[in-house]
C-alpha cells in the first residue's frame, strides 16, 4: 500500500463530490481552502530557499 502524497491527497480533497469552494471571512473558512493555501504558501517557501541556495552557491564558487 502506497502512502498519498501531499498533492494527492490536497487533489482528492478538492475533487471530491462536494458543494462548491467558498469564501466566508466573517465565519469559518471551507477547511479545503485552508490546505490548498496551507499547501501553496510550502511550495512557494520550498522554491525560494531553493532560488536563495542556488545563488548563495553560485557566490561562493
């Protein structure tokens, strides 16, 4: 049995046959929006320590 990956497992979330996202900011968010945020903010933080490491790297050599 293989383990989900994060984005498998935020897709299947998403995907599900279930009432369409919405945003409420006076009540509780739809907890899909939450991980799909949750999931984009680590990305984007993985690419930039990427993009810093690389030109620190490229510094040095």
């Amino acid at each position: 049995m293989t383990v989900p990956s994060e984005r498998e497992e935020l897709l299947e979330a998403l995907l599900v046959e279930a009432p369409e996202l919405s945003f409420t900011p006076e009540g509780d968010p739809d907890l899909r929006l939450v991980r799909l945020v949750e999931f984009l903010a680590r990305q984007a933080a993985r690419e930039f320590y990427e993009q810093k490491v690389k030109k620190q790297g490229s510094r040095g050599s």
